[in-house]
C-alpha cells in the first residue's frame, strides 16, 4: 500500500510532469486562459492518464515483448493514445454521460498531447507493473491537474498585474512556471527509494 | 511480419475512425452566433464586411482578424480575444478608430426629403417620406454613419450620445469628423 | 489644487470617502523593520558580526537593484523606493543566509529576489512569490555549498571568527582564510539531518553542543525574539492572529503526532518550533500580505499548508529547512485557494 | 421592551466629530437673493414645470408636478417672482447643470392656501399617501427617494416592521439629532403617522449611542406603542441593509428590498416632514442641514430649500480659505462640489468645509485584507479594485459589485490610499452602460435583419414591376433635387451668418 503511495506522491509532486517532467508544459500552457477549459482538461487527463499507461503496460507485455518488437514502442504507444482518445470520444457517452459531455471536446487534442504519451513512456521506463501503471497515471494526471489549476488561477492574477510590456503574456507565464518549479525542488529527496 | 500486420490493422481502425470524426458545422454556427453577440451590431460596415454577422462570420472561419471593429473599441477586442482564446490587439487603424457613441442628428431646416439616408440606414432608424423632412429614431440609431455621405444636402451630423436617453449638445472636441 | 483646476479648465472630482484612517504602507514597512532589529540583533551576539553584514549588504544592494528597475520601470523613485517593503525583502532575505555567504552570493539573490521575483510581476502589490524566498531558494539551488556551512553558535565549543576573518570570508570567499573548517559547521537542522541518516537516535542528537537548553543552541533564543517582535506586531494590529497561529499550530500538531509515533527518529514539538525559520516564518514570512491569500478562510488555508509543507520537507526531504519552498509552494497556490474561498457576500442566498 | 441586537459585519470607528455643531440649537436661516429649486431633487423622473417666467408665486404653492409614479411635485420654498426657468448648477458629482426653477424672494414670505388634516387616523391610509405624495416628501436621508413610493409598497404586502432611522452614523452631521432634540413630537408623531398609513405591525425608532439628549427627548413623549433602541456608534450602521440586520437579524437578500421581507424604513427627517405636511399642510419646503467642518461657526441650520449653499456657509461665519474644499454630505459619502453656487435640496444634509481631504499619492494594493475586515457588505473589495482596474467586468459580477453600497469604509482603511469606491462606482456606471449598449445592439440586430428581409421582398418585386417602369421623369427628379441643393446652400449661408451674427453679441 505505501508502495502506491509513494508512486502517487513521486509522479504528482516530485517528478511532476509541468514543471519538473517538462513534458506537459506546452498543452498546460494552451490551456490556462480559462478556468472552465483548463478543469475540462484536467478531468480528460484523469480520465485518460491511468488509461493509456496501464494500456502501454499491457501492450509490452502481451504483444511487443513476446514478439520481439520493441522498436515498434514508439508506433505502437502513438497509435494507442489515438485510438483510446477516439475510442473514448465516440463511445464514452455509453459509460458516463456527465463526464463525456465535459471531457469530449478535449479528447481529439489529449490524442495528439505530449502529456499523454509522456507519461505512457515514462512508465515504460519504470518498467513498472499493471497496477502501479494504474496508480502512476493517476499520479501524473493529479499532478498535471494541479499545476494546471494553479497556473490557471495564477493567469487571472497576472493579467491584471503591472507587469512590464515587454513580459506580459507567456513571458512572465514561463517566469512563474520556472518559480514554481523552484519550489517543486524542495520536494527532491523526498521519495528517495 | 505479424507485429507488422497488427500495426497495419490498427492503422486502418485509426483512419476510419478519424475519418468519421471531421469537425462538425454546428458546432461553428453556434460559434458565430456567440461571436456575433459580442459585435455591437452598429452594421456600420467599417470592418469591410457588409454587417456584423459576416465580420461573426470571418472571425469564426479566420479570414478577418479581431481588430476591425472600431465602434466595438478595446472592449469587444478584448472579449473576442478571450472568447477565442488569442491575444488582445490594438484596433487596427486601417478600419477607424474607437469614438464615444454617436448618433445621427439630421438638421430638420435644411433636409430636404430625398430619402437617400433613409435607404442608407441599415436599421431603418431614420423616418420621414419623400419631399418630407426626415428624422431620427434616436433610440434606433445605432451611429453607423453611413447616411451622413449620402445626403446631397449635408444635413446630418453626427452627436455624441449621452447616457440617460439625453441626446446633449454636442461637444465640438468630442465631435469626429464623419 | 486650484491651479490644477484653471489649468485644465475641467472639473476635478475627489470621490468620497474624503477621510482618511492614519494608516499607510510606509508606516506598515517601518513597524515591520521595529520588530525585526531585536532578533537582528539577538542573531548576531549569537552567529557574529556575519548576521549584521550580510543584513547590512543586503539593504544596500537591495536600495540600489530596487532603485535601477524603479528608473527602467519609469516609474516615481521617492515614492517607491523608500515605501520599506524593500528593506523588509532583504532583511529576511539576509535572516535566511548564512552568515558567512559570500558577497556575491547576496547579491545575486537580491538580483533575483528583486528583478525576477518583484519587478517583473509588476513590483510592491503584484507579485505572486515572497521575492526573499524566492531569492533565497535561488541561490540555494544554484550555491548550495555556501549555504551548508555556517558560524558556529557562540558557547559551543569552537571557535567563532573574529570580524576580520568573517570579513574576509564575505568578500574573498571562504577558501581566503585557512582555518575555515572550525570556523564553520552545519546547522543544528541540517546536522541533525545528518546524523539521523546516520542511524543515530534523537536522545544522542540531543546531546551535541549544537543544541540548547531546548531547541537549537543560539537559534532558540533568537526564535523566542522573533516570537516577540511578532507579539507586538499582532498588538500593532498589523498582522493577523490567525496566520502564526494556525501555522505553529499545525506544526506543533505534526510534530507532536509524529514525537509520539517515535522520538527516536521526530524532534520533539516545541525543538521543532525554535529551530530553524519557524518563527521568523510565523510573523514576518507568511505574513506578508501581498503573497498570501486575501479572503480569511483562504489565509487560514494558507497558513496551515505552509505549515504542513515546511514539516514534510523538513523531516524527509533532502533540505534541512522547509520554510522557504513551503513559502514558495503556497504562494503559486494562492490564486488558486482565493477563487475557491471567496466568502459570501451580505444578502446572498445560498443559491442565487 | 428590549430587542436583540445583531451587530452588522465589518464597519468602523470614526472620530464623530458631532460635537462642533450638535450642541447649538439650530438657526433659522434669513431669506437669501435668489431661491434655486432643480426640477429633480429625488431619484426618479424630474418635476415638470407649472409655471413661467415672471409668475408670482406665494410660499408653498405648487409649482411642478410628479411626472409618473417614481417622482414628487416641487412646491415654492417662499413667496416671489420666478425670474428664470433654465439650466443652473446643481449638487451633482460631476458638476453639471440641470434644469431649476429660480424664485426671486420678495420677502413677506406669505403662504399659500394651506390645507391641514389635524386628525390624520381620520384619513383611509391610501388617502394619507396621497396627501404625503402632494406635499413632495422625498427621503430626507441622502438617497431621496420618493417617501410614497415606499409607503405604497407598504400597502400592497403585510408590513411586520417601521424603522423610523435616526442613526445619524457619518462624522460631522447632526442635523436629525438636532431636529429630535428640538421637535421630537413631529418625529414620534411623524412615525405613528407612518405606521398608520402602512398599518405596521410594529415601530422601531433607532438611535446611535452618542446622542443621549435626542434619547432623552423620545424617551419622555414615546409610548409604548414604539420601541426606542439605542445602538452601539459604528460606521455605516445608518445604511439600510446594516440597520436592518442590527434590528432584526435578518439580512436583506441580495438584490432584494426590506418590503419583501415585512420592513419598511424612513428617515426621522422624512417622518418630521411627512407629520408637518399632513397636520399643518405645509409641503416640503425647508430641512435642517448642518454647517461644520472649518467655519467660524459650526452648526445647524433651518433652511428653505433652494437656497444657495453658500448663503447657508455665511450664516455660519464662512471664509474662503485656499486649499480648502467643500463637500455636500458627510466625509465618508458625501460629494465633493468644485463651488458653492448650487443650491440646498431636499436631499442635502450638511455642508462641509475641510482641508484635511484626502490628498496622499495613490500606491500599488499589497493585499493586506484590512478593506475585507471592514466591509459592511462582506465583499473582497481588493479582488474587485483588480477586475475593476483590468475593466473586467465579468468577474467584478461575479464578486457581487452591485451589492457594494459605497459607504467607503474600505478607502479608508487602505494603507495604499486607493480611492477604491472611486474605481468601484465607474465600473458600475460602465457596466450598466454596457448592458444598455447591449439591449440596443440587439435591437438594432433585429432591426437590421428584419430591413434585409424587406429589402429582399422588395428585390422581388421590384424585379416585376420593373417592366412597366418608365423613366421619363427622370429629368425632371434631377432638376428638382439640383434646386433644392442649391435653396439649401443659400439658407445655409444665412443660418451661419445668423450664428456668428449672434456670437458676436455674445
């Protein structure tokens, strides 16, 4: 049990994928202009996050390992986060019909989303098992969630700070990714195992 | 080979299901409507299309930026920006630039009747029937201009609208030439 | 006012309200700064003249880097420049160093603090991260070697630097001098991390001259003038009860559950508190009304999870003290806890 | 009779300043050269004339009437000549003029035909309204709105509760402490009248603590059929919603009246008025104000209204000072005026002449949350200075900017001394222009689709008439429109000559 804690804590806040994975900063950044949009795409990322990394545990297990086709992984994980986005895009309004209608629009975009396949790789570096993949999806996409609403939040503020012109927009957006990445560090040593 | 056929059969499921899912048009209707309603529906034409509805129109397809709007000003940029999610620009003064709110104010002594800015008015603001002097609707006139180069005779001049429904003299600094 | 008037030839409107309480920023600034010098002071008969230097540099560096983005900023240089709440940035800033931090060190934090943390957000009143944290845990990233050695507490048992040896170590480096070494150690918190990893217990811990009679040798007196200072600042109204309240409390709560779990391997609560930053961070640190969030239960919040982040980082992670990325963690997340905490509004029904 | 009191959020301690005018009985003012009375003295839609230029008119006559339901008519403070009907300037923040009607004293201030009902519970409580409406009783209080409109409400759903509001909270004013000390009858029988004409339940007459003699004076005349509460000093606790929580305990739900809830609240000035209309048939025409601040002689005032606000300074040793200023209403709510040309109206309760004004440099917010602490409305004033500063309107709806009733607690206590309600009172005043803008671009959407439509249909058929069309007289059209350019151009020529003719004499 301490052991999916630590995966949790490890992948939401001492790896985080935004500003510490770097990984997840581009679609963060496309997406904190609104608080709506932003909590749309966090839920996608929930959704989709656990979904893809224990699919990518179980496709090396089952198909490329057995057949020697390791080089394919790349392909193979690109392909995947495609067909579970669209999957879920086309056929999720069968399985919850509140959450589909808030997740849907973002699921074409999560298809084609560094986050995604981010953190499906990264897991396939940890090598690790179908219910640590679970929880290290989890993981990810609770970190990926909460630094997205922070920055999101964050945006409101500085939109309506002075800040000098030649730093308005993404400027000082990056300035303060890079600050609360700073502060991410002080996580480090935490999870040393 | 197998590996190969697999990654063969899930190319052609991925295409097909892309294929199906081509972005929908009501989608960009709707998006029009919501953009239209931010327009200040002056129909003045300084945008360069002929209304607000087809500037909604060229926004939603990307063929006209958010900045052509002058009646609109800083404020409807803004709100565009953050409908649409780009950033806010400075009105591009190729279109006019940002005024108070005017009206049209046709000088009664000297109109002579010929209806051409009752033809001009895209909001049908301006009564009056030919050979009669026309006027007004001040409530209507949504300050658009465009009847003020028709008139052959010069009798309308555009006023600054104040709020409270008074329509105060106008304000020689305040007044834009038309 | 007259002239203003027949100048323009408009109307001025002055909006009401037309009084005024006797309250401004300047005044706020200068009572923080009161409250402040004992623990200064306290800090250097303890750490050497190094405190007062490295405080000392940094108001001077500060005045000038604060004064060169006023004038690139183009905006009014008196008004701001001495409005204190620069003053207050590096004095904490200075509070947090060591001792013997090199110059340059300074003032590469102050740049920090004051350029990047500051003035890019839109100087005093717009800024997101406390520019003191910041700048501090800027050059504890970037020189953290300067950071692990620090005076010695006076009544240990080395040495302590004599004022030209702690100069010389400030303006040409540590290596400058030879008998660095005993000059120089590690903290009581970044010790006891140490010697924790160690496998050694708490009991055994206790017992080095680094601590005192009940906390950190040196650090516990100087916490308790902290703790002063903050009385009376809570007497001059000018911070609120709740914020050092909630956070020594949830500290004190964490460490006591954890003391019981084990005091083998947990300091106990009240060696906790007057250890390290705590009490700086309780009156003057999370204070700072600018960074913090502005609706109560928001500051409650707040408060309660620098609190909690300064004892995790501080008991597992590899830093010895948590206040400042604790500080910094919070303040990103203030925007956030302020548009979930906004409190209702007289008259407004619950859905409506 | 005790009641429970319910201390409001927020507020504040203000130094009162109540002793520099509150302890001299009031004056009567002399008639002044000229009476300004604007056609507009409440909220609502301004009077409309009766009367021209060169009337003679006696005190007390009619000379406006309501126009609609939201208005009150305007009678004559005495009697004289009008001389001018036309745009003067009036106590308006932005110092516009509106227009007045001016009266020439003629100094046997004789009174007009006056009709007094001595016996008020005689009158059917709709009748009493009536008679209220006539004699323009507007709120005295500061907001002036029309006190019948209130007192109609009143009617049309079970009233629980009349607050007569005495609580006189801004620092410097005194004028109802002084009208209670020196007519305290016309105040409890002014209530009695009140509840009679909304037959409420209960009455409620509520003082601040530091005004033990207009205590005293109710106190000897009250029955039991009033209750008298004191309540602690504080700021705003005269502020409708505040003084009603402090009562009852209920708060007025945002966007709500206090009739919606069974309460209805007037000023004790209001009252007094409506008692003197009513028994002695004497309509609106004089109030108390109090002079204060830095005059020689600071203290309250009996002045007809119209009268010009400098007249009402002079009797209270007023000498022009630089760097001092001077404001209509209290420090805290009142209004800034550039001159003292504008005349007393029903709705100005003391003038104000200071040079401690807030004056300091406006600083950058630093968040400190004291604004929060004093809020009577429980708003976050600070987030609503940023949406307001970044004009982003969306947001300051959503932090409640509409139920901010402006009292200007928060500018107080601003270290920062940002003029904050300044900030809030423009966006309010843009919001609302905002959503007038958008009803009439959606209007004139509908127009402008409606006319295509039209001009569709006449394409049509046009395009089938167009056959028998014949444009012989299309000549003739020509010539006629060449000539009437050409009368216009010369009746142009003419007009301007006129113009410049007149600007000459000017």
């Amino acid at each position: 049990m301490s052991e999916f804690i630590l995966i949790i804590f490890s992948a939401a806040l001492v790896n985080n994928i935004i500003v510490l994975g770097i990984i997840g900063t581009d679609p963060a950044l496309a997406f904190m202009r609104r608080m709506d949009v932003a909590t749309g795409l966090c839920l996608t990322m929930l959704v989709l996050l656990p979904l893809v990394s224990v699919s990518g545990c179980l496709l090396d297990y089952w198909l490329l390992v057995p057949l020697q086709l390791e080089y394919f992984q790349l392909l193979v994980f690109v392909s995947t986060v495609i067909l579970i986005a669209l999957l879920l895009k086309h056929h999720g309004h069968r399985i919850n019909k509140k959450l589909d209608a808030r997740i849907n629009v973002f699921l074409p975009l999560a298809g084609i989303n560094t986050t995604v396949l981010g953190t499906m790789l990264l897991n396939q570096e940890l090598s690790n098992t179908f219910l640590k993949s679970l929880v290290f999806g989890m993981g990810s996409a609770l970190g990926f969630s909460f630094v997205l609403l922070l920055m999101t939040a964050a945006f409101e503020r500085l939109e309506v700070a002075d800040v000098p012109v030649p730093f308005r927009g993404l400027p000082i957006v990056l300035i303060t990714l890079a600050l609360i990445s700073m502060a991410f560090m002080g996580f480090s040593g935490l999870i040393n195992q | 080979m197998t590996g190969i056929l697999i990654l063969l059969a899930l190319t052609v499921v991925i295409s097909v299901m892309l294929y199906n899912s081509r972005s929908a048009t009501p989608e960009q209707e709707k998006l029009v409507d919501t953009v239209d309603a931010l327009l200040p529906q002056t129909q003045c034409g300084k945008c360069g299309y002929p209304g607000c509805k087809p500037y909604a129109e060229a926004i939603v397809s990307n063929r006209a930026d958010i900045n052509q709007c002058p009646p609109g000003g800083r404020n409807t940029i803004r709100q565009l920006a953050n409908l649409l999610g780009r950033e806010i620009k400075d009105l591009n003064p190729a279109h006019g630039k940002a005024g108070p709110k005017m009206i049209a104010f046709i000088d009664e002594d000297i109109c002579i009747g010929c209806v051409k800015c009752i033809q001009a008015c895209p909001v049908d603001a301006i009564v009056g029937a030919p050979k009669q002097m026309h006027t007004v609707i001040t409530q209507a006139c949504t300050g658009c201009e465009l009847c003020v180069a028709p008139c052959p005779v010069d009798c309308i001049s555009m006023l600054v609208f104040v709020q409270g429904g008074r329509r105060v003299k106008l304000d020689p600094v305040m007044r834009t030439s038309p | 006012m007259k002239m203003l008037m027949m100048m323009r030839n408009e109307t001025v409107i002055i909006s009401s309200p037309h009084m005024h309480a006797a309250t401004s920023i300047n005044r706020v600034m200068t009572q923080v700064v009161y409250a402040l010098i004992p623990g200064i002071l306290l800090s250097a008969w303890f750490f050497g003249a190094g405190v007062l230097i490295q405080c000392l540099l940094a108001v001077f560096f500060v005045l000038g880097v604060e004064a060169l983005m006023l004038y690139l900023r183009e905006k009014p240089l008196r008004l701001f420049l001495f409005d204190g709440s620069a003053v207050v940035t590096a004095l904490l800033f200075a509070l947090c160093l060591s001792p013997y931090t090199p110059v340059w060190v300074n003032f590469t934090g102050i740049c920090f603090a004051i350029i990047v943390a500051k003035h890019l957000y839109g100087g005093i009143g717009h800024n997101m991260f406390n520019p003191a944290m910041a700048g501090y845990v800027f050059i504890l990233l970037c020189f953290p070697v300067y950071q692990t050695s620090w005076s010695l507490p006076s009544g240990a048992d080395e040495l302590q630097a004599t004022l030209l040896q702690t100069l010389s170590i400030i303006f040409t480096g540590p290596s400058s001098i030879e008998n660095f070494d005993i000059l120089s150690g590690a903290t009581t918190l970044a010790w006891t991390k140490s010697q924790l990893s160690g496998m050694f217990m708490i009991t055994e811990i206790r017992n080095s001259p680094l601590f005192g009679s009940f906390a950190g040798k040196g650090t516990e007196w100087i916490a308790v003038a902290w703790l002063f200072g903050g009385i009376w600042l809570l007497a001059q109204r000018i911070i609120k009860w709740q914020m050092p309240v909630y956070f020594i409390g949830t500290i004190f709560l964490f460490s006591l559950l954890f003391y019981w779990y084990d005091s083998d391997i947990y300091l106990a609560p009240v060696a906790t508190l007057f250890t390290g930053g705590i009490m700086l961070a309780a009156f003057f640190i999370i204070t700072d009304p600018v960074t913090a969030s502005t609706t109560p239960r928001g500051r409650i919040i707040y408060v309660t999870g620098i609190g909690l982040l300064v004892y995790v980082i501080r008991t597992w992670s590899a830093y010895p003290d948590g206040v400042a990325f604790a500080v910094l963690l919070m303040n990103a997340a203030v925007p956030l806890i302020d548009n979930y905490t906004r409190p209702r509004v007289f008259g407004e029904m619950k859905h409506g | 009779m005790t009641r429970e009191l319910h201390p409001f959020p927020g507020g504040l301690q203000i130094p009162p300043h109540k002793e520099l005018s509150n302890a001299k009985k009031s004056l009567i003012t002399p008639l002044p050269d000229s009476i300004i009375l604007p056609l507009q003295q409440h909220i609502g839609t301004p009077a409309v004339p009766l009367v021209k230029s060169g009337d003679k008119v006696l005190k007390g006559q009619l000379i406006a009437r309501a126009n609609g339901y939201v208005s009150v008519p305007l009678h004559a403070s005495t009697s004289g000549k009008i001389i001018d009907i036309g745009n003067y300037t009036v106590p308006d923040p932005l110092g516009l003029k509106a227009p007045c009607i001016v009266i020439e004293p003629d100094g046997d201030d004789v009174w007009f035909e006056i009709k007094p009902t001595h016996d008020y519970t005689s009158i059917e409580p709709q009748a009493l309204q009536d008679v209220i409406r006539e004699a323009g009783i507007a709120g005295l209080g500061g907001a002036g709105f029309p006190a019948h409109v209130k007192l109609r409400e009143g009617t049309e759903s079970a009233v629980d509760t009349l607050i007569i509001n005495a609580v006189e909270c801004e620092p410097f004013i005194s004028c109802d402490d002084r009208l209670i000390r020196e007519k305290p009858g016309y105040v409890i029988n002014g209530a009695r009248m009140i509840r009679h004409a909304i037959q409420a339940k209960h009455c409620v007459i509520a003082l601040e603590a530091d005004m033990p003699e207009a205590y005293a004076a109710l106190k000897e005349l009250i029955d039991d059929d009033i209750e008298l509460i004191q309540l602690p000093a504080k700021y705003p606790q005269g502020g409708e919603r505040q003084l009603i929580l402090a009562l009852t305990g209920k708060e007025v739900p945002s966007g709500g009246l206090p009739i919606h809830m069974g309460i209805v609240m007037h000023n004790a000035a209001t009252a007094a008025a409506a008692f003197r209309a009513v028994t002695r048939g004497e309509p609106l025409i004089s109030r108390y104000i109090t002079v204060s601040g830095e005059v020689n002689d600071p203290r309250n005032l009996q002045v007809l209204l119209g009268t010009p606000v400098k007249h009402c300074a002079d009797q209270c040793g007023y000498e022009e000072k630089e760097g001092q200023v001077i404001i209509l209403g209290g420090p805290m709510m009142g209004m800034f005026v550039n001159n003292m040309h504008m005349p007393v109206i029903k709705t100005t309760n003391c003038v104000l002449v200071t040079s401690t004004y807030n004056q300091s440099p406006e600083m950058p917010c630093i968040r400190c949350g004291q604004c929060v602490d004093v809020c009577p409305a429980e708003l976050l004033p600070q987030q609503l200075y940023w949406h307001a500063h970044a004009k982003n309107y969306d947001r300051l709806r959503k932090y409640h900017l509409f139920d901010c009733i402006e009292c200007g607690c928060c500018s107080y206590v601003c270290p920062s001394n940002i003029q904050l309600v300044q900030y809030y009172r423009k966006a309010k005043r843009q919001i609302t222009q905002d959503e007038r803008t958008r009803l009439s671009a959606d209007h004139a959407r509908e127009r402008f689709m409606s006319r295509n439509q039209r001009l569709a249909r006449e394409e049509q058929s046009h395009h089938n008439d167009l056959l028998a069309e014949s444009d012989i007289d299309e000549k003739d059209k020509q010539a006629f429109i060449q000539a009437a350019v050409e009368r216009t151009r010369t009746k142009r020529a003419q007009l301007s000559n006129h113009e410049n003719a007149n600007d000459d004499e000017k």
